[in-house]
C-alpha cells in the first residue's frame, strides 16, 4: 500500500519549542522597533513645533515624545523576555539568550530615555 501526503503526520511540536520560536523573532525585530520609534520620536517632536536637535523644547514635548516611543520600542522587548523566560520555566536553557537580550536592549532604552528626560536632552 502507498503512502500519500495526506497520510503522513507532522511531528508534534512542544508549546515551549512555539514560544522558543515566538522569543527569537521578538528578538529580531528589536532594530525594527527601534528604528520605528525613532521615527516615531521625531515626527513627535515635528508635531508639537520643535525639533530634538535643538534642545529647546519644553519638559512636557520632551515627556510626550519620549513615552510613546519608549513604549513602542519596549513592545519587542518585553516579548523576548516574557516568551523567553517561560521556555527557562519549562526546563530548557535555551530560552535563556532571548531573556537576556530583550532585558539587556530594554533597560538600555529605558535607562538612556530617562537619562535624558530629566537631563533635559543633553
């Protein structure tokens, strides 16, 4: 008897092996994000009557644009980590590169953003 495609099953795959995948592409879309919400910062600041090489715009401006963009930027980010860390919670180590590298770009955006939000953009 011959076998046909449709005969033929598709090894089952694991949920944790799903979110290892999920994990690894919230990963490379970090440099994606982050030129989104460069942009997205710029035409921010474009919007209210400023432009952020000045440094001549007011804390609000500056606090409005930086949310968002903050915010968009850590969509990615806040992925890898979450996706990742339950791969580590099911058992297997390989969630483990995602985790560190979503908390790693994550808390440098955040940190720099803050930096200079209350540095006033210097």
């Amino acid at each position: 008897m011959r076998r046909t495609h449709q005969d033929r099953q598709a090894p089952a795959r694991s949920p944790e092996h799903a979110r290892l995948g999920r994990a690894w592409v919230a990963v490379a879309l970090i440099p994606v994000f982050f030129f989104v919400a460069f942009a997205l910062g710029y035409v921010l600041y474009d919007v209210l009557g400023y432009l952020p090489e000045n440094n001549d715009a007011p804390f609000w401006v500056n606090l409005v644009a930086t949310i968002p963009t903050l915010a968009i930027f850590l969509v990615p980010c806040v992925a890898a980590v979450l996706f990742g860390s339950r791969v580590v919670r099911s058992g297997d180590r390989r969630g483990l590169g995602p985790l560190v590298i979503g908390s790693v770009a994550g808390g440098w955006l955040a940190i720099v953003s803050v930096v200079g939000l209350v540095s006033g953009g210097v």
